[in-house]
C-alpha cells in the first residue's frame, strides 16, 4: 500500500500544479477541475494511509521522509505542467488518471492474489475508480473540444 500513497501524492502535487499554472480561454474550468482532482487525490491519500496502518499495522506509510522521497520521484517521471499549453496539459492529466485507473486494478488484483484484499478496500478501490474514470471522461472531453474545434 506504501506505493499507493506515493502516486496519490506524486498526482496530488502535479495536479495541484496544473491547477495553478493553468492559462487561456477554458481557464475557469481547468482550474476548478485540476482542484476537483488534486482535493480528491488528497482525501484519497488520507484513506490509503489510514487503511495501510488499520489493516496492516504499516505505520511506515505515514512517514513524510519516505513519501515525500519517493513521490518526488514519481512525479518526476511526469511532464511539468510549467509552460505547457492549456491542450497539453490537459492531455497529461488525462494519461495522468488513466494509467492510475490501470494502477487501481493492479492493485486491487495484487491484494486479492495474496489473500489481503478486505472488503473495505474492494469497496474504496472500485469507488476510487468511479470518481477517476469521471476525471477521465471530463479530461477526455476537454481535449477533444480543443483538438475539434
């Protein structure tokens, strides 16, 4: 679980980067959207590592030395939002929450072949993945509209 709460916060500072770099005529939306996104990855940031100490006794994960370490390489595994245009980084985010959805099932797949998936954790990964499939659908339209246009 430690893995998780290190892409949520590698997500949570690149979106919350896109939300404050984002620029041109959709603006408004971009900005409310990428804060929709990181407030979201925030909370689920919250009950992965409250998760990983209640079931699995993994006080670790709670360490800001070994998260933030690690996130920082994770994130930079990602393009910077820095000077990208509004299209591009919207398309970033879009393969952003797409491979997480991918990433969501691995991990759920991985705790059920080992016997550690509780029924808690099915129920938060499936509904984890409702919201991010939601953020692709409105990332996925929000470069379609600018490459139709």
């Amino acid at each position: 679980m430690f893995i998780h709460a290190v892409v949520l916060q590698a997500m949570r500072a690149w979106f919350h980067a896109a939300h404050h770099v984002t620029k041109g005529t959709g603006f408004n939306g971009d900005h409310e959207l990428y804060a929709e996104i990181y407030e979201a990855m925030q909370g689920y940031y919250d009950v992965v590592v409250e998760k990983s100490i209640g079931v699995a006794g993994a006080n670790e994960v709670a360490s800001p030395h070994k998260i933030m370490r690690d996130a920082t390489s994770v994130v930079m595994t990602y393009p910077d939002p820095v000077n990208m245009t509004s299209l591009a980084i919207a398309s970033a985010g879009h393969a952003l929450v797409v491979k997480y959805c991918d990433f969501l099932k691995q991990i759920n797949e991985m705790l059920e072949k080992c016997g550690c998936l509780t029924l808690g954790l099915d129920d938060f990964h499936a509904a984890t993945a409702n919201n991010i499939e939601t953020f692709a659908y409105k990332l996925g339209q929000r470069v379609r509209s600018e490459i139709q246009d």
